[in-house]
C-alpha cells in the first residue's frame, strides 16, 4: 500500500479541512499516479472535495464512523478492520492513502511507500504527517529536483519501509 501527501518544512498538511496551499505541478502528480487506482481516505477528506464528491477515474474508499453515510461512487467503510479488509480486494500497489491526519496515522503501519511533495515553507497548520525523516523505519530513496512555484521551493521524494 501507498500513501500520497504534500507536507510543509514541519510536516504540516493542513488547516480547518484545507490544503495548506495549492500547487499546479504537485496536483498534476497526485491525478497521474492515483487515476486508474484506489484512494483510500477518511470522511473529512472526501468532504474537502468539490462539491464534496469522490475524485474521478478512482475507486473511493471512505473510513466514517457515520453509520447512515452515504455518497454515490463510493466505497464506505467503518472501521480500520473493515478497510484493511476492503483494500485486500485491490493490488496493494494500486492503493494509495491520501488523508487526513487521523487517516494517515492509522495506515501508515500498512504502507510500504510514501509519496511526498515536500515544500519548503511553514505554514500556519493545524494537521500533521508524521515526519517520515526521524523514522528510522522509513527511508528516502529518491528526490526530484528542486522545483518553484512562483515563490515556492518544493520537491518530489519517495521514501520506503526499510
């Protein structure tokens, strides 16, 4: 299993259900490497979408707790088990986890590559990503160069599970 995220300098991913900022290149990435492929999210995440509606060309899957939750074209489980369980039926290369927080703490421990656009700015967040760099189960095995979005410096790295 794969997780996608784009982080700040502190591995800040958002404030009040928004994306800290929005970067042409970096939005480009996340639609080409998940079209065709399973998103995995919570019910927050779904919801900071247009209209609140699940991303297109993708199989959605929704952790909530919402028992009466309900969204056409998705996937809806309740449980950490219950999605562990769903996204058995898919390749797990095929499967990427894209938020939140309490989303990507919870999966972590199941995914084995981690795609990260890291920008280099502190934003004023209130959402975090566990800093891949202090753990020493991760490893950077690959980084773009440095890329520039008008003021912004960011760059693309895969880290993996060692």
């Amino acid at each position: 299993m794969n997780l996608i995220v784009a982080v700040d300098s502190n591995w800040a991913i958002g404030k009040e259900n928004k994306l800290l900022v929005s970067i042409p290149q970096d939005m480009k990435f996340f639609r080409e490497t998940t079209k065709g492929k399973v998103v995995a999210m919570g019910r927050k995440t779904l919801e900071s979408f247009p209209g609140g509606q699940p991303l297109k060309n993708r199989v959605n899957v929704v952790l909530t707790t919402d028992k009466n939750y309900k969204v056409k074209d998705t996937v809806i489980v309740h449980s950490v088990e219950e999605m562990v369980e769903e996204l058995k039926k898919y390749n797990s290369e095929d499967v990427y986890v894209i938020g939140g927080e309490s989303i990507y703490r919870q999966f972590l421990p199941y995914c084995t590559k981690a795609y990260v656009t890291k920008i280099d700015h502190a934003y004023d967040a209130d959402t975090y990503f566990p800093d891949l760099d202090a753990d020493p189960e991760w490893e950077m095995t690959k980084i773009s160069d440095e890329q520039t979005y008008f003021d912004l410096e960011y760059v693309f790295v895969i880290y993996e599970r060692r």
